[in-house]
C-alpha cells in the first residue's frame, strides 16, 4: 500500500484521542480550575502589596488574605499533581490500545506479512514508536485546550482594569503561535526521519545480535564494528537535530513572549510617570491594578509558551504515527461476507484449483496455475527445488496468504468462505524451526490447548518421546526453558513441539521438513513419533531432503510454481523425470556430505 500521509497519521491520532478522552478533559478541567486560581492567586498579592505600601494596613488585619494566598497555593500544587497523572493516564490508555491493535493487526496479517519485517522494524514501531505517542495526549491535547481557555480568561479579568494592557496582550498573542506553526512545520519532517532512523538502527542492531557467531567464525566482527558506529552516529546527528529544532523553537517563543510582557510593563510604567493617560476608563490606574496585570503578564503567554514547547510532541507523534499506520492500514486477507465455522469433520478432504499467486504486486510469481488434491487420510508429500513454491502453498492452506486466482476447497467448501479461527482449529502444523517461548516445558505443550488436564498434557508428552528427556531435568515437565528454546537441544525442542501436535489432535497434519537439522538419534525418535501422528489423519508434507517418503501416497514435484509430476514413489523413479533428478542429486549430495 501507499506510505501513509502526515494528513492521514493526524487524523488517526484524533481518532485516538476518543480513547482517552476522559482523561484528557480530566487534564484540560483541572488545568483551566489551576487557572482561575491563578487569577485569585495574583488578586490576593496585589491587594497584600498594595494593603501593606500603599494604605499601609498592618500585618494582623491582612491575616486572612495571607491565609487565603497560602491555601490557593497549596490547592494549585495539588491541582498540579493531580494534571500530570489524568496525563499520564490518557498516554497510558492511548499506548496499551494501540500495541494491542497492532499486535491483533499483525495476527490478522499472519507470518505472511511478518515475514516481510524486519524484526528490529517491527519491534522499533511496537515499543519506541508507540511511546512517542505519550507526549501528544498527555501534555500537547491538553494543553492545545488550555492555550485559549486560560489566556481568555485572564484577558476577561484584566479588561475591566485596563483596556489597554488587555489590547496589548491580546494584539501579541498570536505571534506565538504563528511562529510556534512555523518552526514545528520543519520539527515535523525531522521528526518522521528521526523514527525512520530509528527502526534502521533497531533492525541493524538485531542483525548484528543474531549474527554475532557467523561475525566471530568469518573474522568480520571489527568491520561490524565500524558498521554499528556508522549507523549509531547516524542517529545521534537525527537526534541533535530533532533537539536542535526544539531549542530554537523554545528561544523563538520565549523570545516573543518576553517582547510582549515589557511591552505592558512599559505601558505600565508610562503611565505611572503619567505620560500616558488612557486605558483604565478615565480612571487612575491603582497599584493594585497594575501590580496585578503585571503578575497575570507572564502567565498570559505561559499557556501558549507550554504549547510550543509541547508542539514537537506532535510533531514527533505524527512521525511515529505514520510508522503505526503502515501496518494497521494493511489490508487483512478476507474470509468473504459470511465465514462459515468448519464443523468438527472426522477428515479433511484438500483440492486446489488453478492457484495463482505472485509477490511484489505480482513481479515475483510463486504459483503459476497448481491443481492438486489430496484424499481424506492420505498423506502427501510437496517436493521441489528451493524458490519452487511449495512454501507459498503451505501459506495458503494454514490461511496466511490468498490466492491472486483460482481457490481451494476443504470438503467441498472455499477456504476463502470459512472462518480462519475455525480453519485453523483443524490444523497442526509443525515447522522446522520450533519456537518455543519463555515458560516451562508443559506450559509450552499446553499452547496447543491450554485447558488441558495434565494427565492429557502428559500423554502427549510421552507420545512425543518428550518425558524421556524430561525425567533428567530437575523439574520435569515444569522445568523452565528460555527465549527460542534456550536450555534446551534442537532435537528436544522439536519432540516439545511434536507434543503440542498429539495435545492438539487436529485431523489435517501439515510438515514443513520436520526433521531437518536434527542429528541421527533425535531424528528416528520425531520420525517415529509423527508415525504415531500421522495415523487416520490428511497429512501434507514438504520435504527438502528426500530421505524416508517412501511411504507417502502420493508425492507432488513442483518446479516453477507448477506441478510437473505427481505419482508414487515408484512411478516417480521409474519415470526418470524431475523427480529422479531430485532424488539423484539429493543421494550425490548426501554421499559427498
């Protein structure tokens, strides 16, 4: 899809803003209440001030107005606190829903559009870029309200005193946000390329991370070295520019503002040394008053001198918005207008017909027109040449992916018509790579179905040949395993894996060369184990190493995104075809390993 706008990312993140909307309006009422305290806070000092210099009125009679400024102050400190947390709150609501739409967006996208991530990317956007949003709803939002409500009510307040300073303060007011519109219109476009850095740098540094062993074995960990210093200055020159940007706007304003309040303290002044003589209603302009229009001055551009420090937030959000939007403005793949739920069936019954499907907007053909079918209870094997499709056909039938043409039917119905929740309840899918995720082994197993008992839990384990390693663990089935399966082998991993399958017990079976990688002992046990498996289920495997399909009912040769062959194990050989070269390759290759 088309990179989304910085139009389209202010208007999500106003969308976003109904989420928290409480909270916000929290903000803005108790900011606007801290406000009007001001106001008395200024009253109440000018009239102590002027009580005490100007009518000279004794300590003791002014006792209740000290009292008074005392608890106004104290209720601003607490009317304060109590902002900064409906603040919080707001980013906090705003942040949690927004990584839970995303995470519920990626799920619907599938591995399909993950796999088109990079991964320091993705988890950039998921944590960095999302809490770049905090700032835009818990100080800018807010504040963009207390920008006009607090400056208009200290102009009501101070008009009735003198027309003049109140004219003063409202002619100088928008020159505030005029230049704050200005200097954030570049802070924007720094910003977007600040987040772009970011998930450069995220992505880069994840490479490394992964790649640290291939570095060290090939002696290129000191070049890589260079390469992170590079990449890392990048950034820091983005970050000092994004800061650069915000100081000058910050020295703008405050230079504005500054201009502004000794314009009406010279009005001021001048008129106490009477040379001016308008502006107070044909009255003489009391100390009172003036004292407190000059204390009310500053406060009068403090609102608007808070939002332009506050502007790169929005500044910076867009940019992370535009980010966020990329995936959730992706469109889900779509199980038409009325997704059937796939009832319980004992078997599944497989037909693709004339699949086509191509990436990168249909430059990169996967399938080109592939017509199969595989019976209730059979299994079959895809083979083929890496770049032969048979992983893209894997994709389609786990629902990850839709075919550009034609369609595939489960028991006589469009897999385009049935719910992919229901779909795939009746799968199980089982990888060459395992992933097993921080816990215990049992709780790993029991992602397969957590409400499983353990008694259930353990017989898929012993199926698995799971509890034969597991009774040398310290904790057994509870013993706890790391990230990816850390503390565990590759071999173990897959048999943990393999239990999650027998838990399950889903009537279709789909392999991606299961055994791959793993050593001799650990692959007769899988093998093992997956006859077990496999038994009364529809089974589709892909296989890279030819070793052991002996067995399969049929077996499929794609080559090209097409199916060139399909037969037996014996037709197959016997027709010397692309199959026989496969498999004498694969034999040549073995013998030479």
């Amino acid at each position: 899809m088309n990179k989304p706008s910085s139009q389209q990312a202010a208007r999500w993140l106003r969308q976003r803003a109904k989420t928290a909307r409480l909270w916000v309006g929290l903000s803005v009422g108790l900011g606007f209440v801290s406000g009007v305290l001001l106001i008395a806070q200024a009253r109440l000092l000018a009239h102590i001030v002027a009580s005490v210099f100007i009518k000279d009125v004794s300590r003791e009679a002014l006792w209740f107005f000290f009292a008074a400024f005392a608890l106004v102050v104290a209720v601003r400190a607490g009317l304060a606190w109590a902002r900064q947390v409906a603040g919080f709150v707001a980013g906090a609501r705003v942040r949690e829903q927004t990584r839970m739409a995303l995470m519920e967006q990626l799920f619907a996208l599938g591995p399909g559009y993950a796999a088109g991530l990079q991964s320091g990317a993705a988890s950039s956007i998921l944590l960095e870029h999302v809490e770049g949003l905090h700032d835009f709803f818990a100080l800018y939002l807010p504040q963009l309200a207390l920008a006009v409500m607090i400056p208009a009510a200290i102009a009501a307040f101070v008009f009735p005193v003198s027309w003049a300073a109140g004219g003063i303060l409202l002619v100088t007011a928008p020159l505030i946000p005029l230049f704050m519109v200005l200097v954030g219109m570049g802070a924007e476009n720094i910003s977007q390329r600040h987040y772009k850095a970011l998930g450069r740098m995220s992505a880069h540094f994840l490479d490394v991370l992964q790649g640290l062993a291939t570095l060290k074995l090939f002696g290129r960990s000191r070049d890589e070295e260079k390469n992170v210093a590079r990449v890392s200055g990048e950034y820091r020159r983005r970050t000092m520019s994004v800061l650069r940007v915000a100081f000058l706007s910050s020295a703008v304003l405050e230079f504005f503002s500054s201009m502004a309040i000794a314009l009406v303290a010279v009005y001021l002044g001048m008129t106490y040394l009477g040379y001016f003589d308008f502006g107070s209603y044909g009255q003489p302009l009391t100390l009172a008053g003036g004292f407190f229009i000059l204390l009310l001055a500053p406060e009068f551009y403090l609102p608007l001198r808070e939002l332009g420090a506050h502007y790169h937030a929005r500044a910076a959000a867009i940019g992370a918005g535009e980010e966020i939007l990329r995936i959730l403005a992706a469109p889900v793949p779509e199980s038409g207008r009325d997704p059937k739920i796939l009832d319980k069936p004992a078997s599944i019954h497989i037909q693709g017909q004339d699949l086509h499907l191509a990436y990168e907007n249909g430059k990169r053909p996967a399938l080109r027109g592939v017509d199969f079918e595989i019976a209730a209870g059979h299994r079959v094997v895809v083979v083929g040449a890496s770049g032969a499709g048979k992983t893209t056909l894997l994709n389609l039938l786990l629902g990850f992916l839709q075919p550009d043409r034609g369609q595939l039917l489960i028991n006589n119905t469009p897999l385009s018509r049935i719910a992919p929740d229901s779909w795939r309840q009746h799968i199980t899918w089982i990888g060459h790579n395992p992933i097993l995720f921080q816990g215990t082994i049992r709780e790993n197993i029991c992602l397969a179905r957590p409400e499983a008992g353990d008694g259930e839990v353990e017989q898929a384990a012993r199926a698995a040949r799971v509890l034969d390693f597991c009774k040398q663990l310290p904790r057994g089935l509870d013993t706890p395993v790391g990230e990816q399966g850390l503390g565990l082998s590759r071999g173990q991993a897959q048999r943990v894996a393999l239990a999650r399958a027998f838990l399950k017990n889903a009537p279709l079976l789909l392999l991606d060369e299961p055994t791959a990688d793993l050593d001799t002992h650990n692959e007769r046990l899988v093998i093992q184990a997956l006859e077990d498996l496999s038994r009364g289920k529809t089974v589709l495997m892909l296989a890279h190493r030819l070793a052991g399909i002996e067995r399969a009912d049929r077996i499929l040769v794609l080559a090209d995104g097409r199916i060139v062959e399909q037969g037996s194990y014996q037709q197959l050989i016997a027709a010397g075809g692309e199959f026989f070269r496969l498999v004498s390759s694969n034999m040549k290759a073995t013998a030479d390993g």
